[in-house]
C-alpha cells in the first residue's frame, strides 16, 4: 500500500514544486475533439502567448465534464499539481490548467502522430492495408528506428524513477509521437475507454494492464520502479512486433496464469538479440534482479552509437 504521504504514483508530496501555471480561456480555442473518455473529452486547439508573446501554440486540450463533483475536481488539481512538476524532453510537456469556466482544462503540447500503439500499427512492414495519411502512404518502420524509439522512451522512463514517480500504466498506447518523429511518455486517461481489451479486472479492484504486468504487481497489487522496468520490457516487446498486443493469443485469465508461472512472451521476429536480452533483464521474477532504467539506457546509448541512426535531414 502507498505512503499516505504520496499520491497514487508513490511520488512525495512537494508542497514547494507547484509550479502550476493557470490559463486563460480567452487565449484557448478549441478546433476539434480528438479523443473521448468516461471523464472527459480531448481536443486539438490553440493556445496565444503561451510560448511566445504574439504566437499561437497547438495544445492538447483534455476537458473534465462540466458536471463533475468536488471530489473529481480535487482529484483533477492534484493530477495537474503532479504533472506540473515533471518535466524532460521525453515526458509529454504539461503547460497548465484553466479552470475560469464551467469546464475545467488541462494544456499539453500537441502531439502530431497520436498515440504510439497506432503510429507502430500503421507502419508495420507486413501489414498489407497501408494507411494513407494525406494520400501519403507511411513509410514501414525499419529495426534502427525502432531502436531510436525505446531509446526515447528509456531517457523518459529513466527521469520519472530518478523522480521517484511510479508510472504504473507504461505501454505504448501512453506514449505520444510528435514532429520529427520525437516519442514521448504521455496520456490523457482515454486508454482505458479507447484500448479497453488493454484492461482487466482482477478481483474487485481497478481495472488493471494485466498484459503489462509483473508478477508481484498481479499477486500484491505493489507498483514500484521494477514493476515500471517489467513494463518497459513488455513495451519494448510491442514496439518490435509494431503494435501487438502482448499474449494476443490467450485470454485475461490464462495470461495472469502464464505470468504467475512465469512464462515470458517469445523473442518477435528479426528482434536483434541485444534488445531481447533487454526484455529478459526487464522480465526478471525478483524485482531486486531487474535491470534499472539507467542501466537499460547505458545498453541503448551503447548500442545506438555502433549503428548511428541518420536524421532524415531531406
Ligand atoms: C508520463 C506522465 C508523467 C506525463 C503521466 C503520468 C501519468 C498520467 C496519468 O495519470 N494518466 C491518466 C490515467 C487516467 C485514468 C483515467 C481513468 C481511469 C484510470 C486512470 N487519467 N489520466 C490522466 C489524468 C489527467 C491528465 C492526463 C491523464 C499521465 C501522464
């Protein structure tokens, strides 16, 4: 069970670290919704003199439904304190809450290419349909870009356990793809409403990433930085087989059988031993024998700089 002290996310409580900023709705303008969940709605929209003085920025909008009661808005003001204090290039930015209207709003930046679960989908080599983007089919994925992905995602997930914040829910449904391909850790709470088969309820509590988790978090429902490295490992898994969900082939129940016995998923096709050594270390039974984050980086950072990856300058 978390320290009273901390919030969900095991993060302490800091008082001094608000740095929350408030909006003003005049400078927001909503374009169109982009997502839609059981608390509320997201929208693509614009926000004036957030960056520069006389310049407008594309924001995610993530609306809380007007009708909420004080114990959703407590929540909603907690969950902005605690995103309002983490910041890295490859954590979503949080620019602030604007809560002058019925409506109260949350501010991130836009992120161009959605949610990375539908980025890998769309550009898997083997899928025959090619999604055609502005009649632009998208180019497949090659191994090397893969590897600049869970780099990316590595650096993220190495700040929030320097930061002692447990995500609990990592995966690639919750990391976002920006321009020029930049990935960053970041949702906003549709994926339960939008990647429902993600979830299972185990028992009578929340419903929870079965697919995602380790042992330990399935049998005593504890959530630690090693519960967050098992889901590195496993999101690493799907970024190699370009969006799959994990254990495609079982039900909930046979999946929270196969984890407990300690079953692990197999090696995806063409996935280069170093990373799958990567999911073994992640996908320990003793969390203590893990590997940590920072250790997973080091391996990344390794790797990359034998096979330099050349940013499509053209
Ligand atoms: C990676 C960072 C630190 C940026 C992060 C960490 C946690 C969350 C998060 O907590 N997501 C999240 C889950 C649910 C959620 C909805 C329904 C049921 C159960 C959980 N809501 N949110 C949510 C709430 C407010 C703003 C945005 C996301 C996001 C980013």
């Amino acid at each position: 069970v978390d320290n009273p002290n901390y919030n969900g996310h095991g993060r302490k409580r800091d008082e001094s670290s608000s740095s929350l900023r408030k909006i003003k709705l005049e400078t927001i303008l909503l374009i169109r919704a982009i997502g839609e969940g059981a608390f509320g709605r997201v929208f693509l929209g614009t926000c004036a003199h957030l960056l520069k003085k006389d310049e407008f920025t594309f924001v995610a909008v993530k609306t809380l439904k007007g009708d909420c009661n004080e114990l959703v808005r407590a929540d909603f003001e907690r969950e902005a304190e605690m995103l309002a204090t983490l910041q890295h290039r490859n954590i979503v930015t949080f620019y602030g809450v604007c809560t002058e209207g019925e409506q109260w709003m949350m501010v991130f930046e836009f992120m161009e290419h959605g949610d990375l679960n539908k980025y890998l989908r769309d550009r898997d080599p083997d899928s025959r349909i090619r999604v055609h983007e502005n009649n632009r089919a998208d180019q497949p994925l090659h191994t090397d870009e893969l590897m600049k992905i869970i780099m990316q995602i590595g650096n993220g997930m190495e700040y929030l356990a320097s930061q002692h914040f447990v995500h609990r829910d990592l995966a690639t449904r919750n990391c976002l793809v920006g321009s020029s391909y930049i990935v960053k850790i970041g949702d906003f709470g549709m994926s339960r409403d939008v990647y429902s088969t993600d979830y299972y309820r185990v028992g009578d509590a929340a419903v929870l990433p079965v697919r995602w988790l380790p042992p330990e978090s399935l049998v005593y429902r504890t959530f630690t930085v090693e519960s967050d490295v098992w889901s590195f490992g496993v999101t690493v898994w799907e970024i190699y087989t370009y969006g799959k969900q994990p254990w495609y082939e079982y039900s909930n129940m046979q999946v929270i059988e196969h984890i407990r016995n300690c079953k692990l998923l197999s090696r995806p096709p063409n996935c280069p031993d170093v990373v799958f050594d990567l999911m073994l270390g992640c996908w320990k039974a003793n969390p203590q024998e893990r590997l940590t984050m920072s250790q997973i980086c080091n391996i990344l950072r390794e790797e990359l700089s034998k096979h330099p990856v050349y940013l499509p300058i053209i």
